[in-house]
C-alpha cells in the first residue's frame, strides 16, 4: 500500500511538472486529467475510496471537461501555442520559481520538524460517516454551497450569455479615445 | 416628557421643513422658525415654572428614563439641571437666530438646508440632555453630520477642504471617546457586575489611576478638540470661515460649547484624581490657547477667519476655568459659554451681513461703514466691546470670574491670560478700524440693517447687556449644578460656601474674615 | 437727597442711551438739550448733594441699587459710596463736564455726527461718575474701562483720518496694559479679603498686612500700574499726546480734566494700600517726579498748541503723583480739582482759538490774537498764570506750593523731589508763557474767521473765576491759614504733618517758589517776546536741535515702544498668519496621501503580480512564525 | 493495511501546491491561471483529506467535498469570465485585462 502511495505520489507530481510547462492546452490537459487521477489513488491509500471516486468523477471529469468545452469555443491555433512559447521564457519564470521554491522549502521544514505522529494504520473512514457529519454539524455549510453553486450557475450564465453589444463601457471609452 | 418632546419637535420640524420645500419655497423656513420658537418658549416656560433646586438637594430638575436596549444596559436618559438648561435656552435662541439669518442667504436647496439645521440643532440638545453615555455619543454624532453638510454643501469657496477637515478632527476625537466610554462600561461593569451607560451608576466607579488617566485622556480628546483647545484648533479657522453664516454661528456659538459642557458634566466629576492631576497642563494650554488665539487672530484679513480665531483665544478662558476647581471660574466659565455663544456668534452674523452685501470677507476691501450703516456699526461696536471683554457685557463677567477663579490656582498662568486681554483688545480693535472707520478702498453701496436684521440685532444687544449688568438669575441657575460636580474636589468647602450663598448680601465683612486663608484651593 | 444719588450717573447714561437710539430723528438743539441737559441736572443734583454733605457732616453716604451678581460670596453691587474725595470729583466731573458740554455745543455746531459725539460725551461722564462714586473695585473697574471705550470712541470721533483711529487704537491699548496689572491687583485683593468692597479692603488691610508686607508692596505696585496707564505717567504715557487728536472739548474734559485723572482718584482711594506699602509708594513719587520733568521738556519744544497742553497735563498729573506719593493726599486732590478749571479753561480756549483759525492748531500759525478775541485772551492768561503758579492771585499757586512744600518737608518728602518739583514749576511756567507769547502776541498770522460767540466765552469766565478764586479754599498756615478743602478731607485721607525744623523756615521756600515761577515767565518772555534772536541762536547749535528732537518726540519712548513691542509683534503675528500648528495637520495629510500614491502603484492590473504579492506576504508570515 | 506516511502526504500536497503557485505566477494565459488554480485547489483537498486520515474523522473529507464544490462553481465562472474576457480583448492575454485596475 505504501509503495502504492509513493508510485502514484510520483506520478501526480510529474504529471503536473508536465501541465504547468506545456505549451498546448490541450497537452496541458490531458496531463492534468493524469494528475487528477494520481491523486484519486493517494486518496485511495489514504483510505478515503469516496474521495477518490469524487476526484474522479468531479475534478478528471466534470471539469476537466467543462474546459475543455471552453477551450473549443475559441478556436485556438498553432499561433496560440506559438505566443504561449514566447511568453514562457526563462526570464519570466525563473523569479516566480525561486520565490515559490522558499516557500515549498519552508513547508517541508514545517513539516519535517513536527513531531512526526507514530504511523499507523490507515482506518478508512466510510461514506455514510462523511455523509452523516456533513448533513449534521455541516447542514449550514451545506446550504452555503447550495446558494453558492445556484450564483454560480447564475452567474456562468450571465457572463458567458452572448449579446449583441458585448462591449463593456470601460472599452467603448478606451475604443472611443483610440 | 417635556424633554423628548424639545429633540423631537426639532427632529420633526427638520423633516418636514425638507418635504415641504416642494409645496411651497418659502414654507421650510416658517416651519423651522417655529420648530426652534417653541423649544425656546419651552425653555423659557421650565425656566420660569421650575423652582430653582434647592441648594445642597439634588441639582437635577426635570428626568426621563426610558430602558431602550436593556441587554447592553442602553437607556433612554434625558436630565436637566441649571447647567443644561441654560445651555438649551442659548441653542434655541442661536438656532432662532440661525434661521432669521439665512432667510434671505440660503436660496439653494432651502428645505434641506433647514433639515440640516434642524437635525443639528437637536444633537446639540441630544447632548446638552443626555445623560447615558452611549445615548451621548449618539447624539454627539448626530449634531456632527449635519453640520458637515452644512459646511460642504452651502459654504464658501474652500467648503469641501474645510468640511472634511472639521468632520476628521472632530470624528476622531469622537471615536476616541467612544474607546473610552467602552472602557468605563466594562470597568464598572466588571466591578460591579451591572453593565450599564448610566452617568449616574458610572459616577460612582472607582479607577486605578492609570486606568482613570487613559480614559481620561479619551474623553479628553473630544472635548479638547471640540473646544478647541491649542494645538488642537486648526479644524475650526477654515470650518468657520468657509461655513455659511448660519453655520458658522452654530459652530462658534454651540457646537464649542458642547465641548465645554462636556468637561464640566464628564471630565470633571468622573475623573476627580486624573483632573487634578492634569489641571496644570491643562490650564497651561488654556493660557497658552488665549494669547496664540489672540495673536492669530491679530494677523487675519479675513474677517471670519479672525472671528475664528478669537473663539480659540475665548475658549482657552473655558478651559483655564474648568480646570482651576473652583465656584468662581466654573461661574466664570459658564458664563463665557453664553456670553460667547452670543458675542461670537454676533461677529460672525455682522460678517455674514457684510458678506451677503459685498461678497466679500477679506477686510482689506471694506472701510468706512460706519457713515454707511451706523446701526450695524454699533451691533458690530457692542459686540467687539463684548469681544474684548468690557464691563457691563457679559464677556466680562465670565473672564474676570475665570480668572478670579484661576488666580486661586495658579497665579503666574492667570497672568499670561489676563495679558490676553490686551491682546484681545488690539485684534478687536482691528475690527472696527478696518472694517468701519477707515477710509474704503471701493465704493460699495451698503444698506443698513432691515427690519428682519435689527430682529436679530436688538434681541442679542439687550442680552448681552442684561447678562453684562444682571447675571445673577443664570448665575443662580448654574449653582447648584457647579456644586454637583465640583463635590468630587472640595467637599467641605463647598458646604462652606452654600451657607455663604445663603447668608445675606451685605455680610461680606464676615465672609472676608471667614475666608482669608482658605480661599486657596488645595490643589 | 442721598436717595437720589444714583441719579448722578444714570443721567447721563439715560442721556447717552436716547442718544444713540433716537439720536439721528432729533434736531440739533433736540440733541444739545438732551445731551447737555442730562449733565447739567447731574450737576445740579451734585451740587444740592455737596451742600447737604457740607452741612450734615455725615461720614459718608451710601446706596445700593442692586446687587450685580453674587457667586459663593464674590458679590460686589452697584453701589455708590459717596464721601468727601468722591464729592470733589463728580463736582469736578458733572459741573467741568457740563460746562464742557456746553461749550461743545457751539464747538461741534457744523459737525455731521452731532448727535454721535454728545452721546459719547453723555456715555463718558456716566462711565466716569460711576468709576469714583464705585462703593466696590469692580464697578470701579466697570467706570476704568467704560472711561477707556468713551476715549477711544472720542480719539476716533473723527474716524476718516486713519491717524486718529490710530491714536484711538493706541490709547486704548496702552491705558489696557495698566488695566491688567490692575485687575491683577484685584485678584490679588480677592484672594486675601474675599471681597472687593472698597472700604472693607480699607479697614481690613492694616490689620492682615504689616507696614511693608510683600503682598501689599505688590498690590501696591499693581494698582499703580492701573493708575499709571490712565492717567498718563511713565512709562505708558506716550498714549496721550497723541490723544489731542480727538474734538478739543474731549481734550478738555477727558484728557485733562477727568478721566486721566483717575489714576490719582484710584490712588488717592486705596490710600491705606500704599501706606501699608512704603516701597509702593515711593515709586508713586518718584514716578510723579521723573514724569513731570520729562514731560515738561518735551511740552518746551512742541509746536502743535494741543500737544503742548497735553505734556503739561501729563506734567501736572506727576505733580499730583508726586504729592500721593510723599502722603501729601489732600494736596494732591487739591491739585486735581485746581488742574481740572486751568487746563480745562486753556483747552477751551485752545479750541475757541483752533475753530477761529479753522483748526489751525500750530502755534508757529499763529500770533497777535490779544486783539481779535480779547475774552479768549483774558481768560486764557488766567489760566495760563494758574498753571504757571503765577504767586497770591492764581490758584495753581496755593495748590502746587503744596506740593512742593510737603515733597520736602512732608515724611517721605526728600530734597531731591523737591527739587525735581520745583525744577518742573520754573519749565511749567516757561512753556506757558511760551504758549502765550507765541499765540497772542506778536504779528497776527492767520485771519481769524469766526470770533467766538457767547456759549463759548460763558464757560471760559466761569472757569477763568474758578482758577482765579479756586485757590483761596486752602491757604498755607503762615498766610490768612484757610483749611476749608484739608479739613473736607480730613474724615477720608490722613493729614500730613511738616518737619518740624523746615517748617519754621516755611515763608521761604513759597517765596523761592515765587521766585522760579516768575523766573519762568521772564526766561519766556525774553526768548519768545524781546529778542527771539537768542533763542534762535540757542537754537542752531547741533547739540540743542538733537535735544530739540529728542524732547519734541516724547523723549524716544514712541520709537522705542515701536521698535521692542510693537514691530516684533505685528511682524511674529504676521510671520505665524498660516498658523504653523495647521501644517502639522496638513502635513499628516500630504503624508498620508503619500504614502497612498505609493500604494496604489502596486496596483497595476497584473494578475500576476497580485499573487506574487500573496506569495511574498504567505512566506514572510510563515518566515516569521518560523523564527519566533 | 499499513498507512502511507503522513509527511509524505503532506509534502505531496505541499508540493503540488507549490506547482500550481508557480504555473499562476508565470503564465500569461488566463485558461492556465485557471488550471493551475485548480490544481492548487487540489492539493489544498489533499492535505484536508491526510489531516482527516491521520485523526480517522469525517471532518477532513466534509472539507474536501466543500472545496470541490467551490472547485466547480468558481471553474463555471471563470470560464464564464474567460469568454468574455476573450470575446471583448481578442486575446487571452491576462496582462491585456491589466487597464481594469481602475
């Protein structure tokens, strides 16, 4: 099980090395969907299996998608991938890498300094559990996540509504003094 | 109930001065005039009818108390005693005067305006009221936005900059005390387990010294800025001078006196052993406050700017009184509230009458007035002669009581304030010569007074004349109030005394044996 | 009569009152009537009050009209107290006064602002009876500034000419600067008596304060102070010349006659004060002393017909403080009833000659008038020989022997007063009959256009009498010893006695008092009448024009004043006009505003950007809870 | 079932954490931002699900499904917003959207 953990640990952390330096969405994607997956399994050897079929199902699947529906709406092309090439120069990205390479250093110095706890086994913790303390102690959260996915839709459904006159006035004016 | 009904007439009158702007221009004005007239008859009606309390007994005249949020311990407390009731008989006749003043100046959006009055009006009375410090600071903030947009909307040229000056300065301050009255709730409350605003529960808590200092100094803030006190003053030149007349009269004549009337109600009887601890430095910047005042005022070309400015040398006189603990100088200085309010506020309509004809206020372009309008030259005569103190005014009155009072304190910073009064006399006389005597440099026609203005002249000449040659009645008024709050800091003197004030008139002899030795306040 | 006693003041108060309310609806003789007949009945009531004294002998008389305030025992009233010194006064006052208003009468004729002007006067002597009839230090002080607004408003009357605003401005200010160590002093009396009655003060003090105790010397000093500023003495006596520049009237009755004299009054009043204080009272004198010296210089070299009446005044008010000073106070009172006939008959005069000349005021204008106005030059000499203490007829002569006399011999007297006294009384007599050489004789200069009339010669005669016979109340011991006016004193001030050994040889000292008054006018009379060539010669060499300059500003104090007080006054005021406190406000602003500008350019719009900022912001809070 | 280590899972979370952060600090295309975002989002699910491993309880993974749907409707208005920022601008040049700073 441990050998598990470490093979698909590594797989999620290569997997998304490769997402956050390819030049094609779509590349960009399918790498992604990898990740995700990985991940599903350190869940799975975590012993959280609903997790690991929600991450699945959710995030490889739902809205891995949804971009992708996205991304076919824009017609991108090979000029795309050209600019994205450009913008990804060394200069651009050497900065930000060693700045987050701080704080990755600073977590991992927090986390090897606690004390480690004695490792035991993993209990999983069964589905009718989670879904008894979510509509227990969290029906709150529950009712927030409801209202906030009804404003999401509502919100999704606003702005990428296709008008006529899709010029916001902050551009007519910016087009007008041009 | 009297009392609700005095803040809720106001409150009432100011709305419905705004809503009836649209069925007739000239209505807002009638319905404010009598919104404030009947709150000065009510005044003068409790003044006439209330027996004046009986010395030693409790000062308090009238009281209301009403449980508003009782979780918090907030009630609904209006008192009156000779202090606040005197200082409502000087609101509502300023804010009679306020709106005979603006009838003819505030031609824009006049129902507003009068709403603004109106609503500052009744936080003045709010405070002069209230005795539940968070009901206090309500109303403390109540008068504070109105008249904000007194400033910024019907004012001069510079009236944003000065608005938003005057509202800083004098936000800050309030939410300085706000910390501090917080601070006392849970203080007393954790004492006594009684969390309360009550004035008269709080009265009693017993403070660590730094803790009492800390408050203190908080509430301190609101009232030394509102004062203002010296290095505190700049907010007050350019809202007093920017503000329409009005306004401007408002501000120098009431909202000051707020701050005054804070340190004689708050300051002085909850703090007894910080107050006297701080009496020296506060009666330093009272000094220092009277000949800075004064000589910035000398300096000043514009006439409501150097009206201004001799505000802040008067106030230094409020503040040398406050802190010198005695009869004498809290007499002193509640007279200075009055006659101030009316001499300043005075100087500050004769500027707004000049501006209304020149549209001017820089003196440099006025002159020789006094051919022209010899009736406003002598409502602008008394009222310097008030300015700088001349017997039979009573400007005077109230500075030689303060400083009678000071003296007993301290003598070497009583004498720097009655240095001031040569100073007050140089910048006073600047006024006449300027403004009336000296040749004009431009040939404006210039009407005398009106009808409508000599309503407003006549009413505050005589006043200013009964309080120079009679002031007993306010001063019997206010005494037993000053007691209260000075019982703190003398408590066998001030039994002393009320036998002294009972005793006949003409046993000064005796008193003056009595008293030889005693007089000095220990301080 | 003594109820009506408050009728005194409240005459002319009432006068003043409907002056200036109806003042302008009235016709000119509407406003005389009111303005002159208000003192005239105050004069009259005086007067019937003053025989009644003089028959009834009471210690005094009293009456409250109400009491003014009362707080925890600070009750002063108004309330007069009338005794035998304030007696001399409101006479002084109300019937000098009613003669002056009188005068004015005819003086102000032409003038716009009749009505303004009689109801200053009106407001004046109301102020002023109010200040000497005072029963308490505070209504004391009421009448002390109510006397200061009339001058100022008098000064000004003719406000178009920016330079009498100025001398109003400037006598004000100045007689304010005495005010407050006065009112000093008042606190101080407070303090220690609990009260301001001036006769508990009086009878308590000897008892609270030893002869010479701090507090008494400082009291003392304070009051003088007070006095000093009214009444013109060194050193704030540089208000008064310029003084003259109000209607001649005013000059006569508040710049000579009354008001400046209310320092004596206040001094003459609060006699125990200064008894109690040797110290305090040596400075009266020696103030009194140098005054009239300096003074009496600068009245030698003045051209302006005023002004050389006003140094004199100042002159003979030290002469009074000179006698307060050495304990002589029946003299000094004597002095100031004597001083206020003369010098109000030579103002008057002055200005019967200044309105012929159509106000030419400058004696150099002027000459040969003994011919054209006989009754002003008759009377004017009168008044001039009593001011000069010309001997046995004038007046002036038995009052300032007096003085002279008993700055000698009296107690406190000493030789140097003396001869500061007698040294001013041969100037005195110089410069007068330098006034009177230079006007009325020699060649007619200017064309005089209006003789004067008869309302204004009445009160030059009457007041000519007055400084003629005025004297023969009070005549030394060794001649006909006539004790009327000491022995009205007596009840109110202490007597004085002489020393014993100069007093055998009193005979000669009056007559080299005769002496130097008469040397006087035979100096004037040989520089300005026979030979002005020797005065001219005198007068070209270096040394004499500087001192001629010197003298004639006043002996530099104007300039001095100007340069320490003044200037750096106005010009801190001026310096500080932006109030240096606001820009420590503004500056919190600007640096507040900074502070924004530099903030909001990190917002640049850069997505990226913002998050390296939460980046930053994550590793600098977890570098810090690392490290701690 | 013998555990994976906790650290590990924490470092694993830490890590791609740290990925995502980098992706967002030097892309200029909006739809990577928005990737990486959720890759972030992801690990931050991670670690909430080890933390509720390591004390056996429901919490941990109460959160995970929290941030899962917040996940979902902030990835619908993103994109939402990426169209029409693609739509008005021509580009998917975030630093183009810069002038919105206002």
């Amino acid at each position: 099980m441990e050998l598990t953990f470490y093979i698909a640990a590594a797989v999620a952390v290569l997997s998304t090395i490769m997402v956050i330096t390819r030049y094609n969405i779509i590349h960009a994607l399918l790498y992604l969907v990898v990740s995700f997956l990985a991940v599903a399994v350190v869940f799975f050897t975590l012993g959280a299996p609903f997790m690991a079929a929600l991450e699945i199902i959710i995030y490889a699947g739902a809205i891995v998608v949804l971009i992708i529906f996205v991304i076919m709406m824009l017609n991108l092309t090979q000029e795309d991938v050209r600019r994205e090439k450009e913008w990804l120069k060394p200069s651009v990205w050497v900065g930000p890498a060693i700045l987050s390479a701080v704080l990755l250093a600073e977590l991992v110095y927090i986390v090897a300094a606690g004390t480690s706890p004695q490792t035991e086994a993993v209990v999983a913790v069964d589905a009718k559990l989670v879904g008894l303390s979510l509509f227990g102690p969290y029906i709150l959260g529950v009712q927030l996540c409801g209202i906030m996915l009804t404003a999401g839709i509502v919100g999704a459904y606003h702005l990428g509504r296709h008008k006529k006159k899709v010029i916001h006035r902050f551009l007519q004016e910016r087009s007008a003094a041009a | 109930m009297i009392l609700l009904w005095m803040i809720v007439i106001l409150m009432a009158g100011g709305l419905l001065a705004w809503l009836s702007k649209k069925w007739h221009p000239e209505l807002p004005r009638w319905i404010a005039l009598f919104a404030v007239l009947a709150d000065f008859i009510l005044a003068v009606y409790l003044w006439l009818t209330l027996p004046a309390a009986t010395l030693g007994a409790s000062p308090w005249l009238l009281q209301l108390e009403i449980p508003w949020i009782p979780q918090w311990g907030v009630n609904f407390i209006l008192a009156l005693d000779g202090l606040s009731l005197l200082m409502l008989l000087l609101t509502f006749f300023l804010g009679i005067l306020c709106v005979l003043v603006s009838w003819r100046e505030i031609q824009t959006k006049s129902g507003f305006f009068h709403f603004n009055l109106m609503w500052v009006l009744a936080g003045i009375t709010g405070v002069f009221l209230t005795l539940d410090l968070f009901l206090f600071y309500f109303f403390w903030e109540v008068m504070l936005i109105p008249m904000y947009f007194l400033i910024g909307i019907w004012g001069h040229a510079n009236r944003t900059y000065a608005a938003f000056k005057f509202f800083l300065f004098t936000q800050a301050s309030g939410l300085l005390m706000l910390l501090a009255i917080l601070g006392l709730y849970f203080i007393h409350g954790s004492q006594t387990g009684t969390y309360t605003f009550n004035y008269f529960e709080l009265l009693g808590t017993t403070l660590a010294p730094e803790a009492a200092r800390l408050l203190m100094a908080g509430f301190l803030a609101a009232f030394l800025v509102k004062l203002p006190v010296v290095p505190f003053h700049s907010w007050l030149p350019d809202a007093h001078s920017e503000a329409p007349t009005a306004g401007s009269v408002v501000l120098a004549g009431l909202l000051l006196k707020t701050g005054a009337y804070g340190l004689l109600r708050f300051v002085l009887p909850l703090f007894p052993t910080a107050a006297v601890e701080f009496a020296p430095w506060a009666m330093l910047l009272g000094a220092v406050g009277i000949i800075y005042g004064a000589v910035m005022a000398y300096s000043q070309t514009d006439l409501k700017r150097l009206a201004a400015y001799t505000s802040v040398s008067h106030m230094g006189f409020v503040i040398l009184g406050v802190f010198a603990f005695n009869v004498w100088a809290l007499q002193g200085v509640v007279m200075q509230m009055i006659a101030h309010g009316l001499s300043t506020g005075a100087l500050f309509i004769v500027a707004g009458l000049l501006y209304e004809r020149l549209h001017t206020r820089d003196m440099g372009q006025m002159g020789g007035f006094w051919a022209k309008a010899p009736k406003l030259g002598v409502f602008a005569m008394v009222f310097v002669m008030a300015s700088l103190g001349l017997p039979g005014l009573g400007n005077f009155i109230a500075e030689f009581l303060t400083l009678v009072g000071s003296w007993q304190a301290n003598n070497w910073l009583t004498v720097i304030a009655t240095i001031g009064i040569v100073l007050a006399t140089a910048y006073s006389l600047r006024i006449m010569q300027k403004v009336f005597f000296e040749p004009a440099p431009t040939d404006h026609p210039l009407p005398d007074l009106s009808a409508r203005e000599m309503l407003i002249a006549v009413p505050m000449i005589a006043l200013i004349l009964w309080l120079g040659l009679y002031p007993q009645p306010v001063l019997d008024t206010v005494q037993p109030s000053i007691n209260q709050q000075l019982q703190a800091y003398q408590e066998p003197e001030v039994k002393e005394k009320v036998a002294v004030v009972e005793a006949v008139p003409k046993a000064e002899l005796s008193i003056g044996k009595d008293k030889r030795g005693k007089t000095k306040v220990p301080l | 009569m003594e109820n009506y006693i408050w009728l005194i003041p409240a005459l002319p108060f009432l006068g003043s009152l409907l002056l200036i309310l109806f003042g302008t609806r009235l016709s000119r003789a509407g406003v005389a009537i009111l303005g002159v007949g208000s003192v005239g009945i105050s004069a009259l009531i005086t007067i019937l009050l003053g025989l009644q004294y003089l028959a009834e002998k009471p210690a005094f008389y009293h009456q409250e009209v109400w009491q003014w305030f009362n707080v925890a025992g600070f009750s002063p009233s108004i309330a007069f107290h009338l005794d035998a010194l304030s007696i001399v006064f409101i006479f002084v006052i109300t019937f000098v006064g009613f003669l002056i208003h009188l005068y004015s009468t005819a003086y102000m004729a032409e003038d716009m602002d009749f009505s303004r002007f009689f109801a200053c006067m009106n407001l004046f002597v109301g102020s002023m009876l109010l200040l000497v009839m005072a029963d308490n230090l505070l209504l004391l002080y009421f009448g002390w500034e109510g006397v200061g607004l009339c001058s100022y408003l008098l000064i000004g009357f003719w406000y178009k000419d920016p330079a009498n605003g100025y001398a109003a401005r400037k006598a004000f200010i100045i007689t304010r600067v005495g005010d407050v160590a006065m009112a000093i002093g008042l606190f101080i009396l407070f303090q220690t008596f609990g009260t301001l009655h001036i006769q508990t003060i009086l009878s308590q003090a000897p008892e609270v304060w030893s002869v010479g105790a701090q507090a008494a010397v400082l009291v003392g000093l304070l009051l003088l102070g007070g006095a000093v500023g009214k009444s013109g003495q060194l050193p704030l006596q540089t208000w008064l010349p310029d003084a003259m520049a109000g209607p001649t009237p005013v000059s006569a009755l508040i710049h000579a006659a009354t008001m400046v004299t209310a320092g004596v009054y206040l001094i003459a009043r609060m006699y125990v004060i200064f008894d109690l204080a040797p110290v305090a009272q040596m400075a009266v004198a020696v103030i009194g002393a140098v005054t009239l010296l300096l003074a009496g210089f600068s009245a030698l070299t003045q051209y302006d017909l005023k002004r050389v009446l006003a140094y004199s005044t100042i002159s003979q008010i030290g002469y009074m403080f000179l006698a307060l000073g050495v304990g002589a106070w029946s003299a000094g009172i004597f002095h100031f009833m004597i001083h206020a006939f003369f010098k109000a008959l030579l103002f008057l005069c002055a200005g019967a000659i200044i309105l012929a000349l159509h106000h030419e005021q400058d004696m150099r204008q002027m000459g040969g008038l003994r011919k054209s106005m006989p009754v002003v030059f008759w009377t004017f000499l009168i008044g001039a020989a009593s001011l000069a203490a010309l001997p046995l007829i004038t007046a002036g002569f038995y009052s300032k022997d007096q003085i002279l006399w008993y700055a000698l011999a009296g107690p406190q007297g000493s030789i140097w007063l003396y001869l500061a006294g007698l040294v001013g009384a041969f100037i005195t007599s110089v410069y007068t009959f330098r006034m009177v050489f230079m006007t009325f004789y020699g060649e007619p200069k200017t064309h005089v256009a209006h003789p004067p009339g008869k309302i204004i010669t009445i009160p030059l005669v009457i007041l000519a009498i007055l400084s003629l016979v005025g004297g023969f109340i009070e005549l030394p011991h060794n001649f006909a010893h006539v004790a009327l006016f000491s022995g009205l004193m007596a009840p109110v001030l202490p007597g004085i006695t002489a020393n014993e050994l100069l007093a055998a040889n009193e005979w000669l000292f009056q007559v080299l008092a005769a002496v130097v008054s008469l040397g006087g006018v035979f100096v004037a009379y040989l520089f300005y009448q026979k030979s002005p060539a020797l005065l001219a010669s005198i007068e070209r060499s270096s040394f004499a024009m500087a001192l001629h300059r010197f003298w004639f500003s006043g002996w530099g104090f104007d300039a001095l004043y100007d340069a320490l007080i003044v200037r750096p006054y106005v010009f801190l005021a001026n310096l500080n006009k932006r109030d240096i406190i606001d820009s420590f406000y503004t500056g919190l602003a600007r640096t507040a505003e900074g502070f924004h500008v530099m903030i909001s350019q990190t917002q640049s719009g850069v997505l990226r950007n913002y998050v390296a900022g939460v980046v930053v912001g994550a590793i600098m809070i977890l570098t810090i809870s690392l490290l701690l | 079932m013998s555990g994976a280590p906790m650290e590990a899972a924490l470092l694993l979370a830490g890590v791609l954490f740290i990925l995502g952060l980098i992706s967002v600090l030097i892309r200029r295309n909006i739809i990577f931002m928005l990737i990486s975002v959720e890759i972030m989002l992801n690990a931050a699910g991670l670690a909430f699900i080890v933390a509720g491993s390591r004390w056996v309880q429901p919490d941990g993974q109460v959160m995970f499904i929290f941030i899962l749907t917040m996940a979902a409707a902030e990835v619908s208005v993103g994109l939402a917003l990426i169209l029409q920022i693609y739509h008005q601008l021509k580009t998917l040049d975030s630093d183009a959207a810069s002038f919105m700073k206002g």
